[in-house]
C-alpha cells in the first residue's frame, strides 16, 4: 500500500499454481475497506509511519535512523514523521516550528486515518515498509537515482524484474494496464513501482525472508511497535 493522490494505491502479488506470481492494482480512497476486502492476505506492507512519538517537535524515530543509516546517500528518502499531537492540526504554520516539513505535513491526512485503524494486534499483518529499502534488498545497493527521473524508474523496473523472476512480464502487463487506465492527477508510475516494491516485501516477509530496521524504545504510548519491515 502507497499512499498517493487519489488515496491508497494498493498492489497484490500472490502465488498462482505453479508458483507463478500474478500482480494486480487497485486505487482505493480509505484504507479500512481494503482490509476488508482482503481479510486472508498474509502480510500487508504500508509506505507510512505506524508507531508515533506523542507530542513535542518532529523528531525521528529509532527505527528511522536504522533506516537512514541503512540506506547511506539516499537518507534522505525517510523523512521524520509528525508526533501523534500534530495529526489533528489544522495547518502548517505552527508544525513548521516544531521542526517539520511540509511533505510530511501533506501525509498527516493518511498517517491520521491509520493511527486510528491500526492496533497491535492488526499490526501482526498491516506492518510499515519503505520501498527504498525494498528496492535495496532487492539489488544490494541503495538506488542511486530519484524515484521520478526516467533514469530512477527504469533501474528500479528493471530491479522488480529481477526480483520477480520468470513471472517478470507480470510486472510489464500491469505497467501497461496502469498507463490506460490511471490518470497522473491520481497516482504516477513511481507510486506503482513503489507499491510493487512493497508487495515484494509482504510476499518475502511470508517467506520468513524479511529485515527489520527496529530500535529502542520499540513501541509507542498506544502499543505499536515503531518498526520498519522490508
């Protein structure tokens, strides 16, 4: 799951006969639904903070220093997370203060609709990911190129493809489908392939193959663990 303008965008990889992986996407305006829909998915990957600081100024969690630490150069690509007490202001102005950025103000909507699903008992399956770490696993490296550039998009298409196998042309007829059917104002091609990525690592996590980027404290004030899996 990805969040993007049109609300979720959700991708399911899945296991056909033959252990062939099929891929599918779907956009969704709330999250709950999608829970709903798929009650036996084995894992389901989110790219958004799960597990808050309370209150005070925007400051990164463990597990995001983990995660910047991990992917060196490319740091940048985990952003600090607003505190649980910021989820219900009503503009920028007085967050900027407290240390943080608009791009993650612009989150706060999705972030606020999953601090109010998530419980740690729905957490055992509905984990926070990042797909830049995802894309490392996947090629050893952190990816050197933004995720919008023509340059960035291709080493990360080609990295899936890699990563799927023989069932790598799945990957290509949902680029296809996506293209027809999604309009740029909903959700762009770096939103798919980022969600592709998060798919990757539910499925490796069902395979008892997933990392965890995981500091102390682990758990916030409500019980969620402040933990990211890829």
């Amino acid at each position: 799951m990805d969040g993007c303008r049109a609300g979720w965008l959700a991708v399911r990889l899945a296991e056909a006969a033959g252990g062939r992986l099929t891929l599918d996407y779907a956009l969704h305006p709330r999250f709950a639904p999608i829970l709903e829909q798929h009650p036996d998915a084995g894992a389901i990957a989110v790219d958004m903070p799960i597990g808050l600081h309370e209150s005070g100024r925007a400051r990164m969690r463990p597990c995001d220093h983990i995660a910047r630490q991990r992917l060196g150069k490319r740091a940048c690509c985990v952003f600090i997370p607003p505190t649980r007490a910021m989820l219900c202001a009503e503009s920028y102005a007085p967050l900027r203060a407290l240390g943080l950025s608009v791009q993650a103000y612009h989150l706060i909507p999705r972030i606020r609709e999953l601090d109010a699903l998530l419980t740690p008992d729905l957490q055992a399956r509905v984990w926070e990911a990042h797909p830049e770490l995802s894309f490392l696993a996947m090629t050893g490296a952190p990816i050197a190129y933004p995720k919008r550039t023509e340059a960035g998009q291709a080493v990360r298409m080609d990295a899936l493809r890699r990563a799927l196998g023989e069932s790598g042309d799945a990957l290509a007829s949902l680029l296809t489908a996506f293209r027809q059917a999604v309009a740029p104002t909903h959700a762009g091609i770096d939103d798919l392939l980022d969600a592709c990525a998060l798919a990757w690592s539910a499925l490796r996590h069902t395979r008892g193959e997933s990392e965890l980027c995981l500091g102390d404290p682990a758990y916030d004030a409500r019980g969620l663990q402040m933990a990211i899996r890829y």
